[in-house]
C-alpha cells in the first residue's frame, strides 16, 4: 500500500516557531537601530554655544562746553574702543560761525561770530574701519555788552536862541534858490518877530513866516554862534575852538495852527573850516509826504530817510536833533526824535566845500507849497548843545 505527502496545513509546528524567531529578531533589532541614532540628534529649541569674542564698538562724547561770541573756544571730543588712529569729520549741520573741527585730533577750537544754538553730527572712524556718529550741540551766548566810559569833554549849550539876537533872514528863489534880502524880494515875503507870549512855552517865543506869490519859495533864517561873525561873543579869531567840535544837538519846541500849509520846515547844523562845509540838514517833508529827509553835502541833494515825520497842528511839538562830525571828518546823521518817538538815522555823508571861513551856524527854515499860502510857525526854548 502507498504513503501520500501532507498538505501544506498540516506542516510541523517547529517550522512556524523558527519563522515567528527570525521577525521578531527584525523587530527588535530596528528598534535598537531608532534609539541609537535618535540618541545623538539637537532639540530644535536648545541653546546656541556662547561667544568667546564680542564684537569691538566705538564710543564718542555726546557733550560740548557752551560758547560766548567773540571769545576763543576750545572743545574736545573723546573717543573710547577701536583702534588709533582715528579720523573725524562733520556728518550733518554746521559748527557754529567762526570754529573748526580738527580732522585728527577732534578738537573744536575758534573764536564764535554769532550767537545762538547749533546742532550738529560729528563722525569718527578708527584704523580698522570702525565708525560711529554722533548728535551734539553747542551753545553760543552773546558777548557782554560794554558800557562805555562817559564822555569826559565838558557839554556846552546855547538856550532860548529863539529870543538871541544875531538872526538873518533871506528869500531862496527856485529853481535854483539863489538868496535874496531883504524881504520883500524877487517875490517872497518873508519876517521873524520876537517876544511872542502866546503862543508860547517860556513866555518869549518868536514868530517866523512866509508869504508872497513866487510858488516853491522859501524863507531862511541864520545864527551865527561860533567863529566868523559871532551873535555869541565866540569868534574865534585864532581858529582854534571851531575844529575841535565834534559832537551836536538841535532841540527845539514849534508850534503852527496850520502846518499842512507847508511843503516842509527844516532844521539844519552847520560847521565850516579848512575848506570843509559840513551842513547836517534835516527837513520835516510835509505836503511832499510826511518824511523826514536828510541832506548830502557832496551830491547836492535830499535823501528820504524812511522816517515818518506828522508834527501837531495848534499844539506845541518837541524836536531833538543828534549828529556828529567823525574823526574821520565824515558827517554823521544819528537820531530824530519828535514828540517822544526817535528814529534812527545812522547814515554817514562825505563834506562838501567851503570858501575859507571858519564858523558854527543854526538854520530854520520854511519852505512854500505849490500855491505859496501863507503861513507862520512859533519857535521856543531853542537850544543847541555842542562838544
């Protein structure tokens, strides 16, 4: 009888066994192979190793010393870390006028020129090419104001000149205002009447006027004080006292009761010697448009000063006139005050010429308007200073 083979289903059960053995040993050996690899791996979050060398900074100086104009300064800007050599230079804004930056040393030195707060960046790099910017700002403070001395030389005074005697009186004729006398002439009324209580502030006021019917004329009136032909007892034959003035005031109160009648009335200073005509003339533009004008001897002609000039009808008005004759021999034209208010004038003029004569002269003249309508102005308490 034959044998028949098993069916694959009934195989021993060792076989089975050896094959479960050899997987699990798979298993367990991928296992082994994770953990040892996983084993040696960075945690994403876990922290960078430390520095050993930090990185090299440059430090500068964020302050100034404050400043005074016209007063030498000296400033320092200080640097620490990097390595010298270092290299400065002005990164935005400006010094202060008058001071330098110090390209390798970092100094700031000068005299300032002007007051006032200045910011500005300075830049500094070193040999390795480090660099730094920094804002800083200096403080310039005005220079102290001098007082000064007082002037030693004596002030010395003419007063109430209205009332003196020595006063002439001419007629200036246009266009080219050639002088006439007396008055009547060529058409021009002209007087000058002392002794006048009212209107007046000192009780002896003088009355000048103008009339006539030549249009544009005018009447001059003219005091001698010091030197040729003295009203004041001064006539300085020797011709030592007129030069050695330098220094004049005008002051005078005048009063109308229709000064928009006039074209201007006109105060003038006058001073002659060797050849040089000086002649600080000012005149009250009224009609010709409320200024005041001032004279230039060389030229010949008024030059307006910018100055309003709106004197008071029926009321008394004050009057201060500042000039000076330069060391230089230049006419200068200082102040104007009227009625409290001054205004500056600071103009200087060359001289114009004289014929030879030596002299210290007052002016007051009036000027007609286009219809040469009458009119009449009070003068008082005229005084002329000098020094």
């Amino acid at each position: 009888m034959s044998r028949r083979q098993p069916s694959s289903a009934e195989q021993p059960d060792s076989n089975r066994a050896v094959w479960q053995c050899v997987a699990l040993f798979a298993i367990l050996f991928s296992l082994l192979l994770f953990n040892a690899c996983s084993g040696v791996s960075v945690p994403a979050n876990a922290s960078a190793p430390p520095a050993n060398n930090p990185t090299p900074s440059l430090t500068l100086s964020s302050t100034l010393p404050s400043a005074t104009v016209g007063s030498a300064y000296s400033g320092a800007l200080n640097v620490s870390g990097g390595t010298s050599p270092y290299v400065f230079s002005i990164a935005s804004g400006q010094l202060p006028g008058g001071l330098t930056l110090g390209t390798a040393s970092g100094a700031i030195s000068g005299t300032p020129s002007a007051a006032g707060s200045f910011n500005f960046a300075i830049a500094v790099s070193d040999s390795n090419g480090l660099s730094k910017q920094q804002s800083l700002q200096i403080a310039v403070a005005s220079a102290p104001v001098t007082v000064p001395p007082p002037v030693t030389a004596p002030v010395n005074s003419f007063s109430s000149l209205q009332q003196s005697a020595g006063w002439e009186a001419y007629g200036l004729t246009p266009p080219s205002y050639a002088t006439c006398s007396p008055s009547p002439c060529d058409e021009i009324v002209y007087s000058m009447s002392q002794g006048f209580q009212s209107p007046s502030m000192s009780g002896n006021a003088t009355q000048f006027s103008l009339a006539g019917t030549t249009l544009y004329a005018d009447a001059l009136f003219n005091n001698h004080l010091i030197g040729d032909f003295s009203s004041q007892g001064l006539p300085d034959t020797n011709h030592t006292l007129v030069p050695t003035y330098h220094n004049f005031t005008y002051d005078v109160y005048f009063y109308s009761t229709s000064l928009q009648l006039s074209q201007a009335v006109e105060f003038d200073i006058n001073q002659f010697f060797d050849n040089l005509g000086f002649i600080w003339g000012h005149e009250c533009r009224i009609a010709g448009g409320n200024e005041w004008d001032i004279w230039d001897n060389l030229n010949q002609h008024w030059v307006p000063t910018g100055i309003a000039c709106y004197p008071n009808s029926n009321a008394w008005n004050h009057l201060t006139i500042q000039v000076q004759r330069t060391s230089d021999n230049q006419l200068l034209y200082q102040s104007i005050t009227l009625n409290g208010v001054t205004g500056t004038v600071n103009q200087t003029y060359d001289p114009g010429s004289t014929a030879g004569w030596y002299g210290i002269t007052v002016n007051y003249q009036m000027d007609g308007n286009y219809q040469q309508t009458p009119y009449s102005v009070y003068l008082d308490d005229l005084t002329f200073s000098y020094q």
